[in-house]
C-alpha cells in the first residue's frame, strides 16, 4: 500500500502560504518601484542665494613673500672714552637733530689741563713775537727764532689735542633720528664702548625679502612693491626695489631682495614683519569674482552659473581655472565669461540643475581693497 506523502489539506496551506508570501514581496517590489518614481517627480524646494556677476579688472600677476623692516641708519651709541656721567641732554624717545649733545661725562680735569695748555700757547705766541723783534735787532739768530716759531706749533697743537680729549667727553648724535632708552644715569660710571642708547633714523626703512631664483631675471631696481603690516591692522604701504642681491643661496635657491617704505608718521619699527606683494609681468584684463563664489573641491573647483530655464532660476555648475587673488576677490583663468551671474553664497546647498530664488538684500563683503572695521 502506498504511504502518502502529502495529504489534499496540506497542499491547500503550502499553497495558501506561497500566495501569501509572494502577495507581500510583490506588493513591496510595487510600492518602491512607486516611491522611486515620486522621490523622482516630487518638486524641488527653490534654494536661497545671493549672486554676483562677474567682472574684469586690469590686473598684474604679483609674487607673494614675507620680510622683516631694518633701520636704514641704526646704532647703538656709546661713549669713547671712559668717564663719569655729568649729564643727560635728552628725554628716552625723544627725537633729536644731527649733531645734537645726548651726554657729558665729567670733564674737570682735561678743563683745567686745556687751561694750563691755553697759557703756555699765550706764552709762546709772546716770546715768538719778542723774537721777531729781536730778529729784526739782530740780538738773535735766525735759528732760535724758528725754534720760538716751533714751540708755539707745538703748543697750539696741544691745545687741539686736549679739546678733543674733552670732546670725545660728550656723546652726539651721528644723525636724525629717535632715540631709545638710556641704560645709565647720572653718576654712573660708563667704560669705553659700552651702548649707552639706541638712535633709529624713522623717516624710511627697508624691508628685506627673499624670492625663488626663477624670478631672478624679472626683479629690477624700481619696481613697486606693496607691503602689509599685519601689526598694524593689515595697513599697507607702498615702496621700491632699491636692492638686489647678485648671488643666489645654494641651500634655499633664493635670492635676496631689498625695499625701501617711506615711514612719514613713524608707524613703522625696525624688526616688524611684513607681508609682501611684488608685481610681475604684464597687466592683462582678467574675469574676476567673488571668492565667496568659488566651490572647492577635491576634484576641482568651479562656480554655479545662474541661467534662466523656462521662466524660473536655476543654477548650472561649472569648473574653473582660478587665477591668484586679491583682496575679496579671485582671477578665473578658464572656464567663464565676463557678465555671466555666478551663485555668491548659499553654495553648499547647491547642485547643479537646481531652481533657485535671488536675494541680494544682504550680499558677502568683496572688494579688491579690503580695510579692517576698525569701529
């Protein structure tokens, strides 16, 4: 008798649970083939953006370093001889004139010997003039009275010598300039040679800078160069080449570059650090933008191009070639024209295709010429 495997009521369930199963598979398959293709249809919210339209600017390319401001007449000064400091002519910071006495030393002394040394000159302008009379009498001989004419040389010569002594008493300033801050004070005792004060001569600096050795054949003497102080809140100022050294470093590859800033207020100070901008080559007329309409990507940069499509606003993205940058704004070498509207801000949000709506009530700051608010 044969043993039966699957009863009638058995098929019915395996049956019943294969339509069941396969109902809800199917139904899922249907319902995402359904969700895919509104996600796909579903209307895409208008992204907020400011825009700029691109320029053009008549630009130069300009290399890019950094230098540290030298006197270009500085010293420490200091005493020749040694001696007692008797006074102090000046005020620490003062500016003083050429020439200017800055301090004595205690001279009493050399005085009174530059006074017994006056007395023997008298002296013997006297007896060389007795002489000529006696001369003239033939009470004397010739040579005695060149003798008499040799004593007062040397006596007048003696005379010098000690008010050098006695100059040499008093520190003066060399130049023009303002002075720093005294080490010693009255009383003090001051070797030969020891600083006394700094003098800084204000009224124009250098600034030394280094560049590659590719650029060697295009710095000449007189060319512009812009300098910013980042000590003065980003303020510039404008100087020349005035330098420029004929040997390049063999472990850097540089070469040395010397600038001369004029320094009419005395902002500017010995050792500060500046940022240099040199310009180079040809000035061409080049698109510029806002740097706050570039996109930066590791695959490349670009720019979202506002285009008219169908009566509303979208946005198209589109890669670029940037040049170098000034102030708020950006060269852009390739990929875009003059006039064309690029997407300022609101980047992030964007993706190519995309509608947008334009608010340029409140646009990103962009100038070639930023200045600190300093309100």
């Amino acid at each position: 008798m044969k043993k039966v495997l699957f009863g009638k009521r058995m098929w019915l369930m395996l049956i019943f649970t294969l339509l069941v199963f396969g109902g809800v598979l199917g139904m899922q398959w249907y319902g995402s083939i359904k969700m895919n293709e509104f996600m796909d249809n579903m209307p895409v919210e208008p992204a907020t953006i400011t825009t700029a339209e691109a320029g053009t600017a008549l630009w130069r390319d300009a290399v890019d370093s950094v230098g540290t401001l030298v006197a270009i007449r500085g010293a420490e000064l200091a005493t020749e001889v040694p001696g007692t400091v008797e006074a102090i002519h000046f005020d620490n910071g003062a500016q003083v004139e050429a020439g200017a006495v800055i301090l004595t030393l205690d001279s009493a002394p050399d005085r009174a010997e530059l006074a017994a040394l006056e007395a023997a000159r008298d002296l013997a302008e006297l007896e060389l003039r007795r002489a000529n009379s006696l001369v003239a009498q033939r009470n004397i001989s010739e040579a005695e009275l060149d003798q008499r004419a040799s004593q007062l040389e040397q006596a007048r010569a003696r005379v010098e010598a000690q008010k050098a002594r006695i100059e040499q008493k008093s520190l003066r300033a060399p130049y023009a300039g303002r002075l720093g801050i005294r080490r010693y004070n009255v009383g003090d005792y001051v070797q030969a040679g020891d600083p006394i004060i700094e003098l800084q001569a204000l009224d124009q600096l250098y600034v030394n800078f280094t560049l590659p050795e590719q650029l060697s054949q295009q710095v000449e003497q007189g060319m512009s160069v812009e300098a910013r102080l980042e000590a003065l809140d980003g303020s510039t100022f404008e100087g020349e080449v005035t330098a420029i050294s004929p040997v390049v470093n063999p472990n850097t590859r540089n070469f040395t570059v010397q600038a001369t800033l004029a320094n009419r207020d005395e902002l500017l100070r010995p050792g500060m650090f500046a940022r240099l901008k040199l310009p180079i080559g040809l000035q061409m007329e080049r698109v510029i933008v806002p740097r706050t309409a570039i996109a930066y990507r590791p695959y490349g940069n670009s720019v979202y191009v506002v285009q008219d499509k169908d009566g509303s606003k979208t946005v198209s993205q589109r890669f670029v070639t940037l040049g170098q940058a000034r102030g708020d704004m950006i060269s852009v070498e390739e990929g875009l024209d003059p006039g064309e509207v690029v997407a300022s801000s609101g980047l992030l949000k964007l993706d190519s295709g995309m509608p947008v709506n334009i608010n340029n009530s409140i646009q990103p700051a962009s100038s070639l010429t930023p200045q600190p608010d300093n309100g």
